[in-house]
C-alpha cells in the first residue's frame, strides 16, 4: 500500500519578528475575502473631545495598529480552535479563568 507521506510545517521566524509586538486592544473584521485582525496599542490616556460634526461628547481612545493579519475564512475556525485550546490549558496551569 502506498501511503502519502505526513505533511509537517517546517515554521521558522526572523529575529525582527520573534520579540513579537506588544498589543493591549484587537480589532476584528472581514470582507468577502476574508478575515483582518487588527493588533493595536492606546498610544495615550482616553481623553474627551468634542465630535466636529455633531457637538456631542465621547471619549477618544487613542491607538495605533502595530500589526495587521489577513486570514481566508477557512483558517479563522483553525484559529478560534488553537486559541480555544490554549486558553484552556492556560486556565488549567494558572487556575485563572479569563
């Protein structure tokens, strides 16, 4: 029987990219092609303002994107499972529920 070899992702990772960018606020979204998840960091303290167009008081929350990821829909389920994954086991070894 001729059997198909097992497939194994060879991963590596530049130096540049390996400390990873810290991110304190994510932003989902999509279009027909596919998934963006944007990491961003508040850049400084929420503050009020005053909305140009209508006059009404919000509070502005200043960030800036430090990454963006582009996923075709078929690989967001393999996401939500990873992360599903790793945040039980989390859970387990900390005994914090997030």
């Amino acid at each position: 029987m001729n059997e198909e070899p097992e497939s194994r992702l060879e991963v590596s990772i530049s130096a540049e990219v390996e400390a990873g960018q810290y991110a304190n606020f994510a932003s989902v979204w999509h279009t027909e092609d596919g998934f963006v998840l944007d990491f961003a960091v508040i850049t400084r303290p929420p503050a009020l303002a005053d909305d140009p167009r209508s006059g009404e008081r919000y509070v502005s929350v200043p960030t800036r994107i430090v990454s963006r990821i582009r996923l075709p829909p078929a690989q967001v389920f393999e996401l939500m499972k990873a992360l599903e994954q790793q945040l039980s086991a989390y859970e387990k070894e900390t005994g914090q529920k997030v």
